[in-house]
C-alpha cells in the first residue's frame, strides 16, 4: 500500500462536474491522502495507513492531523502502485482489483473517522478531478506492507 500525502489548505474532488468531497481549512491545514491499495498488502497494512494519515506530525508546526483536528481528503489512487522500472508504459499488475481495493479504502476510512476525524472522499472507481491548494508545498510518500 501506497499513500502520497500533501498538507493542504483546502482540496476537493469533482465527479462529473459535481463535488464529491472537499476540505477548506485555511487556520488548521488539512491532508490529501491518495492511497494506492496492492495485491500484496498485509491484512495489517489498512491500520497502518489509517494511522500514519492520522500521527504523522506533517502539518504546520509539526502536529499531526490528530493534534490539529483537521480534516483528510481520502482519494482512492491505483495508479500509485505502478511500476515504471521497464519500458515506457507502466504495468498496474501490483494494483489490488477493485472489488478487493475499495472494501480497504472504506476501512482507512471508518478508521480515521473513529479517531473523531474528519473525512471527505472521492468516488471509488470513478474517473475524478482532484484539486488542492498545497500547503508549503510539503508532501511525503508512505508505504505500508
């Protein structure tokens, strides 16, 4: 499992012209996690995720998403799992199939939500335009087996 993690002011995604998610959160910050799932993640690698996006001291002031009570912007991202070594076209072959990736991304989710955090998503499956207004800018890539 992959996740690319950007500290933001605000962010949204749109499906079809419609927003289907969005934070604004100028005072706290806020993270835009694009979470790539793999066929080879742990059964583990979900909790691990969930609490990377929420500990990770990435926000201003080096506090985490937790310490600021600011909000995710959660983006299902397969294409993160790309493998680009050879030739000139990635290969999604390590990509999880999305009836086994979305089930995932909701538990990241539920977990985050659990934790009293705020939550807005995308649209699993869906072909989405995200935006986001970056904060620094200041972005970390997470794995997780």
């Amino acid at each position: 499992m992959r996740a690319v993690l950007t500290r933001v002011t605000e962010a949204a995604v749109t499906v079809d012209g419609k927003v289907v998610g969005a934070i604004d959160c100028p005072e706290t910050g806020g993270i835009l996690a694009l979470v790539g799932v793999g066929r080879e993640d742990s059964d583990a690698a979900w909790e691990t995720m969930a609490r990377k996006i929420a500990e990770l001291r990435i926000l201003e002031g080096e506090v985490s998403v937790t310490d600021a009570h600011a909000p995710v912007l959660l983006v299902s991202q397969f294409t993160l799992m790309g493998k680009t070594a050879k030739g000139r076209r990635p290969s999604w072959s390590d990509a999880a199939p999305g009836p086994e990736a979305e089930p995932i991304i909701n538990k990241i989710a539920d977990e985050l939500r659990n934790r009293g955090i705020k939550v807005e998503t995308g649209q699993f499956g869906a072909m989405m335009k995200v935006s986001s207004v970056n904060d620094g800018p200041f972005t970390v890539l997470v794995e997780c087996a």
